[in-house]
C-alpha cells in the first residue's frame, strides 16, 4: 500500500504508546482511525485529541482478550465505515517472571491479550478484508522479545514468540494465495510507552494476591522506568512501521541493538550452541520483559 489517505484503519491498544502513535500518524496521512482499548478514560481523551487534529475518529472500547469483543469491533468499525484497510493487532501487556514463578493468573492474562487478542483480530478481520478485495495491510505487534532467547517475564516472551509465528503463517498463506491483504509483524526494543505499568489493565478476576516489591523489585522497576522514559518515541515506530507498510516488507526491526542480539541468538542455534541472551543481566536486574 502506497496511499494511504482516505483509507480506515482499526488499532487495538490504541490509546497509550505505540498505538496512539500509529494512530497520530494515520490521522496526519488522512486515515481514519478506529480506536479499539480497554482503557475507556484514556481512549476517551486520545479520541477527543484525535479530533482536534482534524481526525475522522470512533473509539471503540473492546478488551482484545474477548472474542465477542473483537467480533463487535469489526461489525462497528465496517458499519461506520464500510471497508477496513489496516489492522493493527497491537493491545499488549506484560508480567510474570520465570516460568514456574509467573502466577498462573499472569500466564492467562498474558496470553489472552497477547496472543488471543491477536488471534481474535485476525481470525475475525482477515475474512472481511479478503471479501472487500482491496488492497489491505496487518500488522501485528510482537516484540523483539519474540526473536530473541527467553530470561525475562516467561509468559511475555512465549506470546510474542507466538505471534511472530501467527504473523508467518498469515504471511505465508495469503502469498501463496495472492491476495490483496498483505502482512508484517512488528519487533521494537524498548519504545517510550507505559507497558511498565501494564498492570493497570489486568482484570480484577485476573489480580495476584498483594505482595511487598523487594528492594531489588523496586530497583528493578525504577531502573526499568529510566530506561524507558530515554528509548524510542512511539511516534518514530510509526514512521518505520508506514515505511514498511509502504515497502510490503514483513519483518520490522526497529532497534539496530536488538538486531544484534536476534542474530547472535539464531547463530547459537544454527550452530546447536545453548542458548545466552547478552541483554540477559540487564533483564535479570530489571526483571521486566521488554
Ligand atoms: N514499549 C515497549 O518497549 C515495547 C517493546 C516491544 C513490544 N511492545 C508491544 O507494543 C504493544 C503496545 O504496547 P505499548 O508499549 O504501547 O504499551 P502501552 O501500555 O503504552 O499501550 C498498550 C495499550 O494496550 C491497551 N490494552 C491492554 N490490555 C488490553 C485489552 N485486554 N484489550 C484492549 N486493549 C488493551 C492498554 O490500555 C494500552 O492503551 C504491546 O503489544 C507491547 O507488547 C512494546
């Protein structure tokens, strides 16, 4: 896709991040947008922002981790606007730490937004894109958790594996297909969101019990929030994320350093070497995913 005015767009997790970021960047090319996420006060204000940015806009409050959700997403945004061109599968949340340590509420919560929420998005889009017969694009947001060796937050790395696996296999069967509807899957390092506090979204039913942050939890967490308030902006993601879209290319890297780190990690398994992330202290300190 080369035009992108006059074109609608859906973007799950769209009111914080990454995702208000593409949909800053849509509203800026002439895209509509449909804003889909759970958090319904900041999906609210991003909408209103949106507007006043002279953006054609409707805020569709959906917890991506609810099929039903997603279903009435679509029929809402169809209705309004009769085609969707871009999907962007892109509401994420992170927790957990090891995998026997990660609660099992952190394993449901973790997968159902992560994985089901994009499974459902593709599952009820993908059909609806390929009836419209026009040129359409989808782009899932993994992670460069996704290419990379595990050590951090288990159930935040299994999923994003998952979902660059999902948008393969989209991917591939679309192009033996050849259709219109075209494919990428989004792998940042660290971008200038709140997934740090992602724990604002977990459903009540979902909770841990309370327990008391360790002195070195809470070291971990304030060197995390340092670390994020000085990566990406959200809104240089959108620029690679359009160029890309532009370009039909399915893999986005967007941090050159975890480049790096992908390509030693496939080298130690080509070579049947065992695995060693060298990010893998700076996690441990952190204990966060990324
Ligand atoms: N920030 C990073 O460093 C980074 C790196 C790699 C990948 N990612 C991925 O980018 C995506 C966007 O995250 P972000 O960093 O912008 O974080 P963010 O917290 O700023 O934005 C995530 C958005 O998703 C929404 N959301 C959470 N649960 C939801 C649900 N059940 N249904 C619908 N919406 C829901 C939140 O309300 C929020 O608006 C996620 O998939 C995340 O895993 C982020």
């Amino acid at each position: 896709m080369r035009e992108f005015a006059g074109k609608v767009a859906v973007i799950t997790g769209a009111a914080s991040g990454i995702g208000r970021g593409l949909a800053e960047w849509c509203v800026r090319a002439g895209v509509s947008v449909v804003l889909a996420d759970i958090e319904e006060v900041s999906l609210d204000r991003t909408g209103a922002d949106l507007k006043a940015m002279g953006g054609t806009v409707l805020c569709a409050r959906t917890d991506v981790s609810k099929r039903g959700d997603v279903e009435s997403l679509a029929r809402r945004a169809f209705d309004a606007f009769g085609n969707v061109h871009l999907l962007f599968n892109n509401a994420g949340v992170a927790a957990g730490g090891a995998p026997w340590e990660a609660t099992w509420n952190d394993w449901e919560w973790v997968i159902g937004v992560n994985l089901w929420g994009a499974i459902y998005g593709v599952k009820v889009f993908a059909p609806l894109m390929l009836a419209q017969n026009t040129e359409c694009h989808i782009v899932n947001t993994a992670s460069a958790a996704g290419l990379s060796a595990g050590g951090f937050s288990a159930p935040y790395s299994v999923t994003k594996h998952a979902v660059v696996a999902l948008s393969e296999s989209l991917y591939l069967t679309l192009q033996q297909r050849g259709t219109l509807v075209k494919v990428s899957v989004l792998c940042p390092g660290l971008v200038r969101t709140n997934i740090a506090n992602a724990e604002r979204n977990r459903p009540p039913e979902l909770r841990n019990e309370p327990a008391p942050l360790t002195p070195k939890m809470q070291a971990g967490r304030a060197a995390l929030e340092a670390l994020v308030a000085s990566s990406m902006p959200p809104s240089q993601v959108a620029e690679i994320v359009f160029e890309a879209i532009r370009k039909e290319q399915f893999y986005i890297l967007t941090h050159p350093d975890w480049t790096e780190v992908i390509r030693l990690r496939t080298s130690r398994l080509l070579a049947m070497e065992n695995p060693e992330n060298p990010a893998a202290e700076v996690m441990k300190l952190l204990n966060q995913p990324m």
